[in-house]
C-alpha cells in the first residue's frame, strides 16, 4: 500500500516565508499540520485511532526531511517517500503488537 499526500504547496509557501524569522517555531508548526494533513490523506487504516500511531510523533521524527523539503532542498515526492514509508512501517508493527 502506497501513502499518497498532495504537496502542501500553501503551506511550504507560508511557512517559507517565516522560515527565516522564527525557524524554530516553524519546524514545530510544520510538524504539526503536516501530521494533520497525513492523517486526513492516509487510509483509515494509518489513523491514529484505528492503528495506534501518533502521526505527529512520526512527523516530529522526521522534521529534518521536512525542513529539507520547506528550504527546497528535498523535492516533496523524496521527502513523502519516505514519510510515507515510515507510517506504513509504524502502522504495520502497532498492528502486529
């Protein structure tokens, strides 16, 4: 099963733009929607509820790829890639224990 999420195009471009002032806060803010928007596009199955993943706790694992993908350094596809993978990984050990 593929994770797929739409690039957060408004977001990286609001984001981007306080990213100088206050990166800091913006990495927690990114983290954060990002773990919302993950949780509206993955199946039910990835929920947290359902499969006992705390999305924003994977997300906040995986904050420097995300920062990479906010300055342009990381192309959206690398970066959900790999988060994608993450959940799928997260999602089938929390299912298995």
């Amino acid at each position: 099963m593929n994770v797929v999420i739409d690039e957060p195009v408004e977001l990286r471009d609001r984001m981007r733009s306080l990213a100088a002032v206050a990166p800091d806060q913006v990495r927690a803010q990114l983290v954060r929607e990002v773990a919302i928007i993950a949780a509206e596009a993955v199946p039910s199955a990835l929920t947290p509820g359902a499969a006992g993943i705390d999305l924003e706790a994977v997300c906040g694992s995986y904050q420097r790829e995300l920062w990479l993908w906010l300055v342009g350094e990381r192309t959206w596809a690398q970066c959900v890639s790999g988060l994608g993978g993450r959940l799928l990984r997260r999602s089938t050990a929390t299912q298995a224990g």
